[in-house]
C-alpha cells in the first residue's frame, strides 16, 4: 500500500507500559534497545505503526515482537507528540498500557530489543526518548482507574486470596489499606466467588481461594454498576 501526501506529515508509532507484579512490587517491562538511536538504552517496548494495521493491532504486534507478550489486557493510554521526541524525525507516539499476570508470562526479547527485563516502578533506569514521562502518566492513570473499575483483577492469579487482592491494591496505589475496611468494601461488590479451596503448600494456615466473577460484572455494568474499593 503505497501513499503519497502533498504535505510532510509525522510519523505514526505506539509504546506500551506493561505492568506486571511479583511478591515484591508492582513493576514495568522494558526492553535494552539494540538499535540507534539510544542503543544499549533501556525503553518502553513499541515501533512504528504499519499502513494496513489500527493501533490495537500496532501495539499488540510490538508486544509480541519485541518481549513475547500476547493476550493482555491493553488499553489506550495517551497521545505524546512533543516536537523533539524522537531525534531522527517527527514522531508522533499513541501510547498504552497493559496488565499481566508474571505467572503466565515469560519474556524474551526479539526483533531490535537486545534484552527484556522488569524493574521496580520505583527503580527505574534512565529510559530513552521521552518514556520516562510516558511511565509517570501510566502510573498515575493506573493508580486511578483500579479505584473504579476491577482492573486490578489482571494482576492476579485466576484463584487468588484475598490477602493477595490487598496487596495488589497496595502496590498500585503505593500506601497501605486497613484490612477490616478493604474487607468490608470487597464484599460489598458482590463480585466474589468464595471457592471450595484453599491454599496449598504454604507455611502458615492455607487462606480461602476466591474468583472474579466477571461475568455479573459485565452485566451489571451495562446497567450503571460502579465498581469502587
């Protein structure tokens, strides 16, 4: 597909925060650039959008290339079109962001990422081009949205404890919550399956498993549910 435009227009490209936690923190994907410009630099994963792809398909293609990452949860983030962003030529970004649970996930770089690493949100190396911006805006978009929808369940395991459902809010949010009060307010929703199982193989008393039952959510979404913690 060839184009041709009277006027000079800016390149298209999409980058990607991809969050992921662990036992310890909430953390974020980055690949080690193999390529000018900023070689060896530590990056957001994302490239240049084809001519017969949207921009779901761009992003969700980037992931899978450059880190091995597919079927997430991904949503559009913001638009970063600062004059000098890039230094090759104008770059116009449309970022995201997206939830993975590590368990399932494996990363490996690929294409022009000489390596894919997590690291700590709050332990963050010198990225390239303006990413470092891009993260904070992700971050802050996170710790806003997992308030009012139940994005958070896209960290977690399928079964989970609610200790476990704690501690992801927790970690996005960057403060601690009283146990008896999240409690309180997570059952409130109506939106957990307490299971017939426990925990296994742990050193202290096995907790209750639970599921999200995102099926009801969907429905009582359409109807003006709000989901709130």
């Amino acid at each position: 597909m060839s184009v041709t435009y009277r006027y000079p227009r800016p390149a298209l490209a999409v980058d990607c925060v991809v969050f992921g936690l662990d036992e310890e923190d909430l953390k974020v994907l980055l690949i080690r650039r193999g390529v000018d410009p900023f070689a060896g630099r530590w990056a957001l994963p994302g490239g240049f959008v084809r001519l017969e792809e949207t921009l779901d398909e761009a992003a969700r293609r980037e992931l899978r290339e450059e880190a091995g990452i597919e079927k997430v949860y991904l949503e559009q983030l913001y638009t970063f079109g600062a004059v000098d962003r890039d230094p090759r030529e104008r770059v116009v970004s449309v970022t995201y962001y997206a939830l993975v649970k590590l368990s399932e996930h494996r990363v490996r770089a690929a294409t022009d990422a000489r390596e894919a690493a997590w690291f700590a949100i709050d332990d963050l190396p010198k990225l390239a081009f303006d990413h470092e911006t891009i993260v904070d805006k992700a971050i802050t978009r996170l710790r806003g949205k997992v308030r009012y929808a139940p994005i958070g369940f896209e960290l977690l395991p399928k079964k989970f404890t609610l200790t476990q459902l704690q501690r992801v809010y927790e970690k996005v949010l960057g403060y601690e919550l009283d146990k008896r009060n999240f409690r309180k307010k997570v059952a409130a929703t109506g939106l957990l399956v307490e299971l017939d199982e426990v925990e296994q193989d742990v050193a202290h008393r096995a907790a209750r498993l639970y599921t999200f039952d995102e099926k009801t959510y969907r429905k009582l979404e359409k109807e003006g549910f709000l989901f709130e913690i």
